[in-house]
C-alpha cells in the first residue's frame, strides 16, 4: 500500500544586485511536510499558496535537511500542488 505524502522543494537564493537569483542547492532539495500541513487542517492547507510566509515556514518542519534549515541567504518554498494533489487523492478515495 503506497501511503501519500505532501512534499516541499526548496529553492535556495543569493543576492546580486538587489536580485534574488536562484544558486546550486548544497544537497536534497525536497522534502516531506505531511505532518507540518495535515496539522493546519484541510482549508488552511489549501489555501496555502508557494512562496508565502506560512509555505516558507515548513522549510523549519521535522523533515527539512539541516542546510534548508540553516540557509542564511533568501529563499522559497513551493508546496501548493503537493497539496492539492494530496487532498484530490484523498477525495478520489473517499468512500461515498
């Protein structure tokens, strides 16, 4: 049985120029975050949208590589259609 899980990628950023330009991550970049958005509940979830605040805060969640964590520099973080995805398996499923 293939169990789902809600995944984050990371984009690691440096400033040049007043830019935030995407650079080489220093190891994995995505990670699973299922515990950290299944605890926000499902409207919450899904209202999350990629590079917001709250999505940016899963790069801290248990899962996270500790060089995500510690990324001094900017950054972001997409989850929104790992989400979706989730919860459209979850209803595909769901006894009627």
């Amino acid at each position: 049985m293939v169990t789902r899980r809600i995944t984050a990628e990371f984009t690691p950023q440096v400033w040049l120029n007043d830019y935030a330009l995407a650079v080489e991550p220093q190891g994995n970049t995505v990670f699973d975050v299922t515990d950290a958005v299944l605890e926000m509940g499902r409207d919450k979830a899904l209202a999350l949208k990629n590079e917001s605040y709250e999505a940016d805060a899963l790069r801290t969640s248990q899962h996270a590589p500790e060089w995500v964590k510690d990324w001094p520099g900017p950054f972001y973080v997409d989850v929104e259609q790992s989400i979706s995805e989730y919860y459209a398996q979850e209803a595909a499923v769901a006894p009627t």
